[in-house]
C-alpha cells in the first residue's frame, strides 16, 4: 500500500491543491494528514492563498481517502465542517513489523516521547521542517510543511511504499529517501 503524507497545510488553498495535485501523481491509497489543517495559528503570517472554506471543500470532496490527527491549530469547530475525523491525538501504523507512531508533534515529540520500543518510529510534523534522523532507539521522520516551510526547507510531502519513505516537493521532485526494511 503506498501512503502520502503531509503535514502544516495552514488553510493555504492553492498549495492544499498542488498536494491533491501530487497525492493523484503518486496513485497513493490512503493520505495521512499530520494535522494543522485550516488554520495559520497566531506563531505563522497568514500562508499565501489563505481560504480555509476552499481547502475544507477540497479535503471534504476525498474524505474516504484521508487519515488525520489532530494539529494545535485544530480545535472542534473544525471538525465540524471537516466530513473525516481530526481530532485524534495520534494513530499507530504498521509497517514490515515496525510500529510507526504518527501525531502532529504538538504533544509527542522527541524531548516528550511516546511509548515507542527499539526500532518504532515517532513520525510527526509541526516543525515545517523535514526530518529524518535515526537514534540508537528509534526513527524520527517529519514531511516538513505543504504551505508554511521553514529553515530553507521546501514544500512538500512524503510517500511510504513498501518500507521506503520518499521526500518530495510539491513538483514530484526527490529530494530524500530511507529505506525503514
């Protein structure tokens, strides 16, 4: 199964399209969204293209195709108007035996880390910057952000198929890759 993840798309319209653009690119089955999805939050500049009512359409007109957790820019009344459920803290996903432990990082992170034994990986991402970094206990991987990166990181996204987690800007361009199998 070939997953799309991504993360931070803060009510950007137009980029919220360039990631559906991708994520119809890549054929993926499902789309793990890692939270923050409507709003920009009062640490971010309005994102370029900032129209929440359009992104919440276009995420609305998938709803079958997209996993979510809950970001700290994500609140109820969102979910209100999202037709797909945001509010979970994390979600567990299992992949050629590994536990991959997928939140939005608000919560979880690597100073504050979830259950996770030798080989689990804490995927999450919050920090609009991608990330792939292995410890002596664990795999932490992060896509970066859709709208708002940082750190000269670009926009993007990152697929799972068959234990390879691909880095991707909006365009479909590589830009890193890592074997988890």
């Amino acid at each position: 199964m070939k997953i799309m993840i991504a993360s931070d798309i803060h009510g950007a319209a137009g980029f919220c399209e360039k990631m559906l653009a991708a994520y119809d690119r890549e054929q993926a089955e499902k789309l793990l969204l890692l939270g923050d999805i409507l709003y920009h939050g009062p640490r971010n500049d309005l994102p370029e293209g900032y129209a929440p009512k359009e992104v919440l359409a276009m995420l609305n007109a998938r709803k079958e195709e997209i996993l979510c957790v809950r970001g700290n820019c994500d609140t109820e009344v969102d979910q209100m108007v999202l037709e797909f459920p945001i509010l979970a803290e994390y979600c567990i996903l299992y992949v050629g035996g590994r536990m991959i432990f997928a939140t939005h990082g608000h919560v979880f992170h690597e100073k504050h880390l979830p259950m996770l034994k030798q080989g689990d990986i804490l995927l999450h991402g919050h920090t609009h910057v991608p990330v792939c970094r292995e410890t002596d206990r664990y795999l932490y991987v992060n896509p970066g952000s859709v709208s708002i990166p940082k750190e000269e990181s670009w926009r993007g996204y990152m697929t799972l198929e068959d234990g390879l987690f691909t880095w991707k800007d909006l365009h479909g361009a590589v830009k890193q890759e890592y074997c988890i199998s």
